[in-house]
C-alpha cells in the first residue's frame, strides 16, 4: 500500500462509480496504472465497492443492534448460524458483556419480535440477548477511516 492506493480508496468511498480514466486524470497517472491497482486491491481484499442503500428506503423500517451472550464454548456455533441469516447485516465477536454483537434489519416489528423470541431463542448455545431498536439513523457511513484513520491503519502511522 502507498499513497497512491489510498488516494484511490478515498476517491472511490467518495463516489464508488468512478472510472479508471477519471481516477487516473485526477491522480495524475496512467489508466493502466488505475486499471492494474483497482484490481490488486479488489483481489487482496483490501477494498470492495458496492451500492450502500438507505435501509428505511428500502422498507426495513425497524433496525436493531443486538447484544447476545453465548454458553462457554459455543461461540463459533453461534456466529455460524448468525451469519447464515439474511436478517443479520452485521456481526461482531466483541469483549464485555456480550461475545457477540449484530445488527439486523426487519419490515416490521412483528418481524423483529419472531426474530428475538423464536429465531434467536432456537440457536444452541445463546444464553441471553438484549435488543436495542434505531429509531433513526443520525450518521449512517461507510468512509471507514478516510484518509487519516486508512493511513494510520495502513502505513502504521501511531502518531495520532
């Protein structure tokens, strides 16, 4: 990774449509440079580039982050079967309270009621959970790092 890889990381987190001509002309170098690099970087999985929707747009008007506690020796299972769930957009191993954090998206409440009580309480080896429900989206970002937080990841920068 150098500077260039992280100019075009933060030019495609701006506007993940851009082509390789306008990458290239805005860096100041080669399509083929632009071409070669996009690709390493897809490739190693440093990057992706996707459409990032607004969940309420779409119709899942309830969002949840859940807190779950899992039985002694059985967090893989359960991350297993989590992460099989279309429901589940996210989902973490954390430390502290929970082993485990998710955030999931439904249509309606009912949905997330069926998804706490019967979904959840069928998984082997989840102990307890507690639900927080979004009631709106405050800041809702996927420019994870750019540029200082991506340069002090990605070059080892500790200075900050």
């Amino acid at each position: 990774m150098d500077d260039i890889d992280l100019k075009m990381i933060e030019l495609l987190q701006d506007d993940g449509t851009l082509t390789n001509a306008e990458i290239a002309r805005r860096l100041g170098i080669s399509d083929a440079t632009v071409r070669r690099r996009r690709a390493r970087l897809r490739e190693e999985d440093v990057m992706r580039v996707v459409a990032v929707a607004d969940p309420f747009k779409l119709g899942f008007n309830i969002i949840a982050i859940i807190g779950v506690q899992v039985a002694k020796n059985g967090l893989r299972d359960v991350e297993q079967a989590l992460m099989t769930m279309p429901e589940v957009r996210f989902l973490g191993v954390t430390l502290g309270t929970y082993d485990l954090m998710l955030e999931a998206w439904f249509r309606s409440s009912d949905e997330l009621l069926h998804f706490v009580t019967v979904t959840l309480v069928g998984i082997e080896g989840i102990e307890r959970t507690e639900s927080f429900q979004i009631m709106r989206l405050s800041k809702y970002t996927y420019d994870w790092g750019q540029p200082i937080a991506i340069r002090q990841a990605l070059m080892g920068d500790r200075s900050m």
